[in-house]
C-alpha cells in the first residue's frame, strides 16, 4: 500500500516553534484537510510535504521508504499549488501551461495544456498573454498545471484563493476524479471545499504551549497567533 | 536533456518577448567604450594601446548588469519555487538559465566588440583573438554571476550586493582575456593566456552550477 506518511514533524521557523509531534498519513484515495488559525503552519506543512522545507524533527515516509533517500522521485509523483502563481505575463496561457506541462514529463505538452485549460472551464484564455489574466483566471491556470502532467500527490494551499463559486465546484470535481483514481490530496483551506470522506487534521492540536514552554525563544512577532486558544476550543 | 531544453527555450522566448536585456546589455556595453575617446581624448596611439582593456572592462560590466535579474523574475513570481520542484535537478535549472543568459547578453557582445575594436583604432591583429576571448569569456563571467546572483537573491539592494561579490572574482578573466589581445598585437603568442581562459571556463562549466543551485535552495527556505 503505497500511503504517504510523516511521523513526529517538528517545524521550526526563523527560531520559532511552529508545531511539533505532528503525524500524518494519507492513503491513495484520500483526502486530508489542513485546518487552522493563520500562522499555525498549514503552508510550512505543505511546503515540507513538498520537499521545499526541511523538517527540523521527524521523517516524511513513502511506502515506508524515507523520502529523504530518493527526493528526485518524490518530485516525479507530487504537484504543489502554492500562493503565487507562477504565470509569466509575456507568455500566453497556453505557453505557460505547456512549458509546466513539458517539465512535468507529459508526451503532447500543448495538447494537454490545451485539454487541462478546457477542463477548467477557460478554453478562451488559451492565447491571452498572462499580464491580461484577473486574478480568479490566474489561479485557474495554476491548478490547470496539476491535470497538465500526472502525478499522484497532490498538494494544494488554499486553492480557492480568488476562485468563483464555480470553480470552486469544478475544483470539487477534479479533486474527486483524481481520488477516485487512486490520487491522494492534502489541501488547505479556510473555505468549505466538499470532498467526501475527507480527513481533516487541526495544525493548532501540534502548536506548542504558550510562554511556558521552553523552546519559544521570543521570537514572536506574528499577530495572528494571538487567536490559537480560542481555535483550540472549537477544534476539540 | 527535453526539459533542459524546454527551460532554454522558455526563457529565450521570455527574453525575446521582453526585449529590453538584451539590448540595454549591448547598449550599455557600446555606450561605455564610446566615452573613453571623449574621456581620454581623440588621440589615436592611446586609444589603440588601451582599446583591449577598455573593451573587456565594459564586457563585464554590461555582463553584470543584467546578472541581477536573472533568477529574479522566477523568485518572485514562483516559478523558481515550482521549477526546484521539477524532475529537472536544480543543477541543471541553473545551467539552462546561463545558458540562456549568455544566448541572449553574450553573444550581442561578442557580435558588437570588432566594431568597437575598429572604432577605437584597435590593431588589426588583435581582432580575431579579440572575438576568441570574449567567446570564452562570457560564458564564464554569466556563469561566475549565476552564483552571485543566486546568493543576493532575495536581498534588498541585491544589484549592489551582486557587484560587489562578484566583480572581484571576474579579475582573472579580465587578466588573461586583456592579455590575450595583447599579446597578439605586440607579435607574442595568445596561445597561454587562452589555454588559460579555457581552463577557467572548464572549472567554472561544471561547478558554477552546483554552488549556484546551492545558494538557492538556500534562498527557496
């Protein structure tokens, strides 16, 4: 059973403790949801799923190989979605989607770009140049880049960021066809996205106690942490 | 070697959509050895003794300044984030926007330097060595910047930064690419001065790209 799991995770930022003993694991099929107050790690999370932070504690673990061993592969079967878009604005969306899906390793580059672009419901911005995207455009073209080249993990951060309601049904679908292909899903969000069956993990559960914990060095200069007692209320 | 290719084209194609690198280098690069003659005065036996320095000088700074950019766009919007997260190593991310880099700053140069060479009563046998130095120059020097401009990513004033860091570590090339002229004119032999540009381009080629992808995982954290 090829699961996707990460045991103990402890993530420290600029000497901060973010969360610490978290464990995960996510089955083909499933879908897990990132849930938490802003600053509660959900992106650092993601972005250690992904491979572009190091965890300072714990191990990340595909079908129980560690994936610290072979992350050339792990880069193969995963697609991160993350806050910026990535669209060049001299490029037109085609453009920009085929060179995503040529890296990603797929035979026909434009014809997916192309197929990917319809399935996201914006076949028409096929040949406008990324400057003249809106933002909601934008972002559809990001998560056209996930169905452009097959991978089976995908890691999403708050895709709905600018969508319409719409898109955000259509991103419902697409998620469900691709769990339903043995695809596995790890998003966050801080809007309803219904997946069935999906699992939800609560980032304040792993953030540590406050002053009297002796690994906060006082670092602390992020607001929105403020709010972590009252969102552990309405998580447990 | 196909997505190595696709990163080559694609940034080619940004550069060619956007137009202004590649000509504010080649611009720059003309403008700053167009000022010697009127610094240093219209007399023909000066300009022609200092012509080899004068060019390679402006080589490099037109080099630089388009160094600053090169990984800026893609950190910025993301791109560096999703393409250190290709199958493509990021080794070889990096070589393919050098190499793109020197496609489109470097060659302009090395097309616009005989030119240049004429203008300022360069000695006709100092010509063709002239465009064989700055062929295997330039790609050191955008090679050499790729780490530089991979570790003031990210920084505030990072153009400064970048100079700085960098300009010291082109002196060598400036030696023996200067040198090499010289020689040729003064009726010695290039041939050392040469083997010794190529032997820099031979270490750089291979390990410019390791440091420069190293510095920015490090910017990526």
């Amino acid at each position: 059973m090829s699961a996707f799991a990460g045991s103990e995770l402890t993530c420290l930022r600029g000497g901060r403790l973010v969360f610490t003993g978290l464990t995960f694991r996510v089955a083909p099929g499933d879908a897990l949801t990132l849930l938490g107050p802003n600053g509660s790690g959900k992106s650092s999370l993601l972005r250690i799923m992904a491979g572009l932070l190091k965890p300072f504690r714990g191990t990340l673990a595909w079908e129980d190989a560690a994936l610290s061993e072979d992350p050339d592969v792990h880069r193969r079967r995963t697609h991160y979605v993350g806050h910026q878009d990535a669209v060049k604005p001299v490029l037109t969306a085609a453009e920009n989607l085929a060179f995503w899906a040529a890296l990603g390793g797929a035979d026909d580059p434009a014809q997916r770009a192309r197929a990917a672009l319809e399935r996201l419901g914006v076949p028409h911005i096929a040949g406008v140049p990324g400057r003249y995207l809106s933002a909601g455009q934008k972002r559809r073209l990001n998560l056209a880049r996930i169905l452009a080249a097959p991978a089976r993990l995908w890691l999403l951060d708050e895709p709905t960021v600018a969508l319409d309601r719409a898109a955000v049904r259509l991103l419902e679908e697409i998620i469900a066809e691709h769990r339903a292909g043995g695809g596995m899903v790890v998003l966050s969000t801080h809007t309803d996205i219904a997946m069935d069956g999906a699992r939800t993990l609560h980032l304040d559960d792993f953030t540590p106690a406050g002053p009297d914990d002796g690994s906060d060095d006082g670092d602390e200069d992020d607001g929105d942490r403020d709010d972590t007692p009252h969102a552990r209320e309405t998580a447990s | 070697m196909n997505r190595f290719r696709t990163l080559v084209m694609r940034d080619l194609r940004l550069a060619l959509r956007q137009g202004s690198d590649a000509t504010i280098a080649v611009m720059f690069f003309v403008l700053c050895v167009v000022l010697f003659p009127f610094g240093v005065g219209p007399e023909p036996n000066i300009l022609a003794r200092i012509a080899a320095g004068v060019i390679w000088v402006a080589a490099l700074l037109a080099s630089l300044l388009s160094l600053e950019r090169l990984f800026q766009n893609d950190y910025e919007d993301g791109s560096l984030e999703l393409l250190s997260l290709t199958p493509l190593p990021l080794e070889a991310v990096v070589l393919a926007k050098v190499l793109a880099h020197w496609l489109v700053t470097g060659v302009p140069l090395i097309v616009a330097a005989p030119i240049l060479a004429l203008l300022l009563n360069m000695e006709a046998g100092g010509f063709g060595v002239l465009v064989l130095t700055l062929a295997v120059g330039t790609p050191i020097l955008s090679l050499i910047g790729a780490i530089g401009a991979g570790l003031t990513l990210g920084a505030r004033r990072g153009g400064v930064l970048l100079s700085l860091l960098i300009l010291p570590l082109y002196i060598p090339v400036l030696i023996f690419g200067a040198g090499a002229i010289d020689a040729a004119i003064t009726g010695m032999t290039p041939r050392p001065h040469l083997l010794l540009l190529g032997g820099i381009l031979a270490a750089a080629l291979p390990l410019a790209p390791f440091a420069g992808a190293a510095a920015l995982r490090q910017a990526l954290e």
